[in-house]
C-alpha cells in the first residue's frame, strides 16, 4: 500500500489518498476517524494515481468542478454500498441531496416502497474517498448538517466551497 499526503488550503484539514499501486482507493481527512480506519503500513510515494487526484483536489479547491474522476477502486462492497455510492457520485458540484431522498431513490430502482435513510446514512458514511466521492453532499432532513467522517468542520468547509446551503 502506498499513501501521499496532499496539502488543503486555510480552513480545512490536509488529505492523505492511499493505493495499492494503480487505482485511488482512500482520500481521506488527516486525523479523523477515517483515518484510523483505512490507514494501514504504508510507504510514502508519489505515484501516477495520486498525481491525477492532485489535479483533480487543485481543480476542486479553486472552486470549479474538475468535470473528470481520478482512477478509483472500491473493495468489498455491498450492493447498498455500491448503489449508494454510484449515486454519489452523481450529486453535481453545488448541488446537494438529503438522505431520504437518496433513500426514496434506491427504493424505487429497486421496485420496493421503502428504505431507511439510516440504512442510506450507514453506507454514505463508509466512503473511503471522500470529496470525489462527494458524501459532504449527503445532508439530513430539511438540509441539515448531519455527521461527516471527516469533521464537521471540514464538512462545513466543503459545502461552503461549493456555495451549498445548509442548516446547523
């Protein structure tokens, strides 16, 4: 496993992305729970995947949607997982969803009349790449600012980047 630290501007925590070689399979906020929870032995390494994520995170951080994704893997995902994440990924710059709503949408793909938002929340909060996967655009009921692995703080920040509203 090889790992890269990426410096964030003021106001939010710095990033650390790990790989296993060819694909992004972490970016996670330095010194969060996260962390701990994906952050193994890992040799320090600038490689040609983590390049591409610094594009991408230098884009981002200027305030514009960089419009393309770094090579990313995820291991070992359920098919809620998988699901939740795919639509992530298409919550556009600037936008945001709430959980029920992301919860009434797999719902319907999936031809049942209900699903926990609890049950979308546990799988929004297990994302290893965050930003890119943009679980920051994740909010509770009405717009609410809800939990964040990365912090709140760092959550506020990035919606705030992104000139989303949101209630405390």
């Amino acid at each position: 496993m090889y790992r890269f630290r990426y410096k964030t501007p003021e106001g939010f925590s710095d990033l650390v992305m790990m790989s296993g070689g060819e694909y992004l399979s972490a970016l996670l906020f330095e010194g969060s729970e996260d962390t701990e929870k994906y952050a193994g032995e890992c040799e320090e390494k600038l490689l040609p995947v983590f390049e591409e994520t610094v594009k991408w995170l230098d884009i981002y951080f200027g305030g514009k949607d960089p419009g393309f994704l770094p090579k990313m893997e995820f291991a070992g995902l359920s098919d809620m997982r998988a699901e939740v994440t795919e639509r992530m990924l298409r919550i556009p710059f600037g936008e945001s969803v709430t959980y029920g709503q992301l919860a009434s949408e797999i719902a319907a793909k999936r031809g049942i009349p209900k699903m926990s938002a609890q049950a979308v929340g546990g799988a929004v909060g297990n994302n290893p790449i965050c930003i890119i996967v943009p679980c920051h655009r994740v909010l509770g009921a009405n717009g609410k600012l809800t939990g964040y692995g990365g912090g709140l703080e760092n959550k506020k920040a990035l919606l705030m980047l992104e000139g989303i509203e949101f209630k405390e």
